[in-house]
C-alpha cells in the first residue's frame, strides 16, 4: 500500500495560504495546517467547517508544528512556509527597530527555524521538498520600504543557501515570489478590483493588465510539491505577470511616436 503523503502549511488563513492548502489536497495530501489565528476555537472551526480534510493545528512554535504533524502521521514530506505580515512602509526617520525585529520574525526566523525542525526528519527519509512563499518586492524598491524589501530579500537569500547546503540530500528548496496577487492581506479585492482607480493602477504595473489569481498560484505549489525533479532547487519562481517593467521612453522627433524608430536627419535636426 502507498504511504500517503504528508503536507505542513503555515499562516493557512493568509497570503497564498488558501490556494496552497487546495493544490495540496487536490494533489492527495493529508494536509497539517497552521495559522495565527488559531488561538481562538471559533476560528479553528470556521477553518474545519471549510476544509473538512485538514488536520488543524494549534498555534505553536516552528519545532511544536513539525513535531506535531510527525507525532501525528510519522512522516512529513513537503513544507509550505507560506510566510506573511503586514508591510510596514515609512520614512527610515521614522521606523521603530520593534517593526524592523518584527517583520524579520514572521518573514526569516519562522521560515528558518521551521526549515531547520524539518531538515532532520527529511535527511532521515531521503528527502522532501520546501516550498517557501516569498516576494520580488525588492526588485523594485518603493520609497520608504526598506523594513519588507530587507525581510523579503532575507528570504530569498535563504532560499538559495538552503538548496545549496540541502541538495546532497535530495532535499528541494524552492520559492514562489508573487507579486500583485489577489490577496486579502496585501491586494484586497475592494481596493484593486472593485475600486476603478485601483484596477487602473494594476493595469499601468502589470504587463498582464491584472492581479494574479489564487488557481494559478496554486498551479505552482501543486508541481513543486510533487515533482520528483529534486535536480530543481533553488529557484525563485516569480509570480507577477510580468512585473517589474520600464516604462516606455518618450517618442522622439521625427520617428512618428515611435520611440523605438531611427531617428530621421532633417535640415533643422543636426545628425550627430
């Protein structure tokens, strides 16, 4: 008989939580899940009332959740560190080091740790997969933002040293970055869908002229939880529909509105 596989997925509630949960359990997966908002019961059961398949867990410590699910299914084959926290974005005048140590917590040191309470059981199994759920936000830097651009860079960076040290062991680590993804927690649908001016400002960023959607994401989390290619690690997986890009250049004189045209000599236009 086939051992059924084993899924942890944390902050289940937020960010790509849902879609993550969904391609897992559509995959087979007996899915653990993990969100902050689990201290309160009504929130745990509003959860199962949802997701009837998912085991939920009570919120813990990165080592209590790992140890949790191998107490409970004695395997564990794909970790979702699914990590979010609301971006705080400010003059760096104005930022508080409490922000900063809190960002660096929910986005590098859960990961982390959850990462390192998982390796150990991975190493002894012959292998697993991690997928962490990071961002590109610091491809192109917003004024006032370096408190999320230094965490969610951290995380990347952890992606690549992670597959770099986990490889021999047939451990894959590999990231999805989305960006303008339809989210509750960073794109909320009122603001960026219902709202014109918001879905203008999406069309003017995104080459493809809308937010990414909770089924293509899940598309995503789906293949790296199940592909056998453990040769692929370490990548980072943008998620952006085509963000970030330039915008056009001005048209010049003489090319017709086309920035990209030669420009054509004239008597009045010195050549040069």
């Amino acid at each position: 008989m086939t051992e059924r596989r084993v899924a942890l997925v944390t902050n289940v509630e937020e960010f790509a939580g849902p879609p993550a949960v969904e391609a897992l359990t559509d995959a087979g997966f007996e899915v653990f899940c993990h969100d902050r908002s689990f201290t309160e019961n009504s929130a745990r059961l509003r959860f199962q009332a949802r997701r009837p398949s998912a085991r939920v867990l009570a919120p813990r410590s990165p080592e209590g959740l790992v140890a949790e699910v191998l107490a409970a299914a004695g395997a564990l084959h794909v970790v979702v560190s699914n990590d979010s926290f609301p971006a705080i974005v400010g003059p760096v005048e104005e930022a508080s080091t409490a922000d900063l140590q809190a960002t660096l917590d929910a986005l590098v040191a859960m990961p982390f740790r959850l990462v390192g309470a998982a390796v150990p059981h991975f190493k002894q199994a012959g292998g697993g997969a991690i997928i962490m759920i990071t961002s590109p936000r610091a491809r192109l830097p917003v004024p006032g933002g370096s408190i999320p651009d230094a965490a969610r860079e951290a995380a990347n960076a952890l992606v690549r040293s992670f597959a770099r040290e986990l490889a021999p062991f047939g451990i894959a680590v590999n990231a999805v970055a989305p960006n303008y993804f339809a989210n509750e927690m960073y794109y909320p649908k009122a603001r960026f869908v219902d709202d014109p001016d918001g879905r203008a400002f999406v069309a003017r960023m995104v080459p493809a002229g809308r937010l990414g959607q909770p089924a293509e994401i899940a598309e995503l989390i789906g293949f790296l939880a199940t592909t056998k290619a453990r040769f692929m690690t370490g990548s980072i997986l943008d998620f952006t529909g085509g963000w970030p890009v330039s915008p056009p250049p001005p048209a010049f004189p003489g090319t017709g509105g086309d920035p990209s045209s030669p420009v054509i000599p004239s008597a009045e236009q010195p050549c040069f």
